[in-house]
C-alpha cells in the first residue's frame, strides 16, 4: 500500500501495523508555471511544490518576478532530485510552446 503526502510517500506493508514501520522517501518534482500575466511558462524542479510556488509568486525568483501571479499547470513526482532535474532539462530543451502544452493537456 503507497500513503501519499504533500511531500513524501510512504510505503506500509500489508502486515506492518504500527506506525514504526512505516518507511517514507523523499519525492521530488518537475513543474511547469504558467503566468497569469502574460501566459508565458516556466519550468523548474524542487522538492516540495506548494513551498515553491508560493517562493514564485512572492516574487523571491529572479527569473520569474516579473510576470506574477503563477499557476502550476503541470508537476510530475520522482524518487530523487537527480530524476526531477533530468526531466526539466528535458521539458526545457524542447523549446516549443506546442510541445509544452501538449504536455500540459496529455500528461507525460
């Protein structure tokens, strides 16, 4: 059985009862961002969302301050940052907005 949280998983095995035996991992994120101002999008991966997102939206991202409010649009989980990073170099590699959005609306 996977118990899943805002920032980790935890697997419980069918005969563990008590709450020493739960083991949970870390989980890390790839995300697209998407401007409320002028719908540009953003890609970039962290280990918890929600704390990101609102790092974006307080402005407190060079990259991202100057086209507040952001949405997430898109977020997929992985077992290390390692994963996550690899996926968003590879989101941002394809450059077209088309691609990124087929992405979006499809799922990975």
């Amino acid at each position: 059985m996977v118990l899943r949280g805002a920032d980790c998983m935890a697997i419980v095995h069918p005969r563990w009862h008590s709450h020493r035996d739960i083991r949970t991992f870390d989980m890390f994120y790839t995300y697209i961002l998407q401007s409320k101002k002028n719908g540009s999008y953003y890609v970039g991966s962290c280990k918890n969302l929600d704390e990101r997102l609102k790092l974006h939206n307080q402005g407190l991202v060079p990259s991202t301050k100057r086209y507040l409010p952001w949405q997430r649009v898109h977020s997929e989980e992985f077992t290390s940052l390692k994963e996550a990073r690899r996926r968003e170099l590879q989101i941002k590699s394809w450059k077209k907005r088309t691609v990124i959005e087929k992405l979006i609306n499809t799922g990975p």
